[in-house]
C-alpha cells in the first residue's frame, strides 16, 4: 500500500548520498522516490557502507514526493545496519515513514512461528498433558461454580429470572420436537427393516415389535435426542455464551455483581435437564410407530399384534433406564455447551471453535456415559 505523496508536475531524481564521520553514518536523501520513477538504488548504498558504523541518522530536508519504494529502500539498508549492531537514529523521518518502516519490520515477526522449528515428540507430549490438566481443572472449577448456584437456587436467592428459562425451555423443548420425531421415526423404520429380514427367515416377524420397543426405550430414544440436541441446542449455548463474551456481555455482568453462571449458564442446564426425559419419551413413542410402519406395511401383523407385542416387551424398568439415562445426556450437553461457551477466545473464531468443540465433546461423552450405563447394567442385570 503506498504512502500519501505530495503532488507535484514532474517527479525529480531520487538520490541518496552518504557520509560517514567516526563511526557515525547519515544518510541524506532527496528528490522523488515514487514507484517507476528514477532513483538510486540500495544496493549501491550498501556497498558504500564502511565497517563499524555504530550510528545511521537521516537527512530528509530535500525529500520531496514518495511511496512504498522509499520505505523498500530504507529497509534494506537498516537491516544491513543493525546487522552490524548499529543503532539507528529515526528522529529526521516523517513520522509516517517510521510507521511503515515498523510494519514492514512486525511482518517477520507474526510469520516466525511459521519458520520455527518443529517441536519434538517429548516437548509435544508434555504441552498436551499440561493443556489435559488445565482443562480438568477448569471443568472442576466450573462444576463447582454451578453447583454452588444450584444450591442457591434451592434456597431462594439465586439471580435467575423466570421468563429466561421459560423461554429457554420453549426453545430446546416443543421447538425441537420436529427434528426428534423426524430422526425417531427413521431409526425405528431402520431398526424394523434390518430386524424384521432377518427374523422372516425364522419365521417370526411378529418380534420386531419387541426388537423396536426395547431398543428405543432402553437406548436409541435417549442417545438419538443426545445426539440430536448436542448439535442443535449445545451448540446454541456455546454460540450464544461465546458472542457473549465476545461482545464483553459477559464482563458487564460482572461489573454490575451479578453471576454469569447463576443468570445465564443455570436456566439452560435446568431447562435441558427438565427437557430431554420428555424428548426421549416422545422419541420412543415416535420410534415405535416408525416400526409399525414396517412391521405392519412388508409383514403380515396386524396392529393389534403389533401394538400388544410392544407393550408386553416393555416394563417399567426398560422405560426408566432410557429415561434416566437422558437425565444424564442433558447435564452433558448443557453443562458442556455453556462451559465452552464461557471459556470460548474473544474473536469469531474463537466462537466457532467453541461451537465446534461443544458439539464434539458432548457427542463423545454421551457415548461415553452410555457405555457405562451398560456396564452397570450389565453387572445389576437390569
């Protein structure tokens, strides 16, 4: 980008003359140094640089029009300079030379990471333990915080207003039913394809409706709204918490005494965790329809069959555990949008990144938590 030049009718002959007097150098300059104009060029300066110089001034009395070639020649002399270990005396050039000239110079430094060299396999380990610690401290810290305004909320004197969670409950419940029954209906069409071929050949079709009913309930409901509400509403929190902070919301609450995690992480935790046993409930009854559809469409099962069948398979235990497992799926992605909301870089990137990571994080550890789930399950012979 070029410098604002003076105009003039004719652009006169870039020079640049130098003297050197003990040890000390100056550089007088003159004329024109526009691009495509004539001038003296650096590198004849350079030659003329004697050993042990400890001191370059300037001499712009004369300057008259220039532009990014006067900064370009300037550079390269400086460099041959300071390379010496001379100093170099900025005082007689414009000032907005001395701005360009300190860009020009920070460039090279922003790209310096770039150049650097690898770090080895130890130190990479080491960085990456220290960031695991660091980051297991920080979910501690912001574990206790909520649960410190849980206890609040217990009794009475949380900062939490009624109509955000109430609008929040609206936004992550009967607003995400669509995209829950339509993803239900298909994992349940899917499972009743797949398990009804596979008992034709044994004759005993009338069993998908126990194969549908019992998959649903004890953990395709719960892990399809896990899944579903991690993309959509966890990485709304994060996204909201994370423009939030960006635009310094969060800081201003603060400021005025008042907790970000009482006023804005709580209502979301409590809305998600109230909202998804009711999410995974309806999923299970949508799941259930979608094999219905197939067990009554490509069989010869009649409804009553079907609908008899599923209510035999299932017990108040099945239909507790998928419940009591989404319980646990809603702390997961609330808890882990909002802390990567909170903790998200003050830029729009950073945002992005933290939406990223939110949806990520709460996938893996929903499956995770399942995966547990069935363990203890399993060891219970529940």
């Amino acid at each position: 980008m070029a410098m604002p030049i003076s105009q003039q009718n004719a652009a006169s002959l870039g020079e640049a003359t130098l003297d050197f007097s003990g040890g000390d150098a100056l550089l007088r300059i003159s004329g024109d140094w526009i691009l495509g104009g004539s001038h003296t060029l650096s590198k004849e300066i350079i030659e003329k640089l004697p050993d042990g110089v400890k001191r370059l001034s300037f001499e712009v009395s004369a300057l008259g029009s220039y532009d990014s070639t006067l900064i370009s020649m300037l550079l390269r002399i400086i460099k041959q300079v300071q390379s010496g270990g001379a100093d170099i005396d900025f005082r007689s050039l414009p000032d907005s030379v001395v701005s360009m000239l300190g860009l020009a110079v920070a460039v090279p430094e922003a790209d310096a990471k770039k150049t650097s060299k690898r770090i080895d396999f130890v130190n990479r380990v080491g960085v990456r333990a220290i960031n695991i610690i660091s980051n297991t401290k920080d979910y501690i810290s912001f574990f206790g915080d909520v649960t410190i305004a849980f206890c609040k909320l217990l009794c009475g004197r949380a900062r939490m207003r009624g109509s955000d969670l109430m609008m929040i409950i609206q936004r992550s419940g009967p607003e995400a039913l669509p995209i829950v029954a339509l993803i239900s209906f298909l994992v349940g069409l899917i499972l009743a394809f797949v398990g009804s071929i596979q008992l034709a050949k044994y004759g005993s079709e009338i069993f998908v409706a126990d194969l549908v009913g019992i998959a649903m309930v004890r953990e395709m409901g719960a892990m399809m709204v896990g899944v579903v509400m991690s993309g959509r509403t966890g990485a709304a929190f994060a996204a909201e918490l994370g423009s939030m902070k960006v635009n310094e919301e969060i800081s201003a609450f603060k400021t005025f005494g008042i907790s970000p995690i009482e006023f804005l992480v709580l209502p979301r935790i409590i809305a998600l965790v109230l909202m998804f046993p009711l999410l995974t409930i309806f999923a299970d009854v949508i799941g259930a329809l979608g094999g219905l559809v197939i067990g009554v469409g490509m069989f010869d099962v009649s409804y009553e069959q079907y609908s008899s069948r599923t209510v035999a398979a299932l017990n108040l235990v099945q239909i507790s555990t998928g419940v009591g497992k989404s319980i646990i799926f809603g702390l997961i992605v609330a808890c882990i949008g909002c802390r990567m909301g909170m903790a998200c870089q003050n830029s729009s990137s950073g945002v992005g990144r933290a939406t990223t990571s939110s949806v990520v994080q709460s996938i893996t550890w929903i499956i995770v938590a399942d995966a547990i789930f069935a363990v203890i399950f399993t060891i219970f012979d529940i």
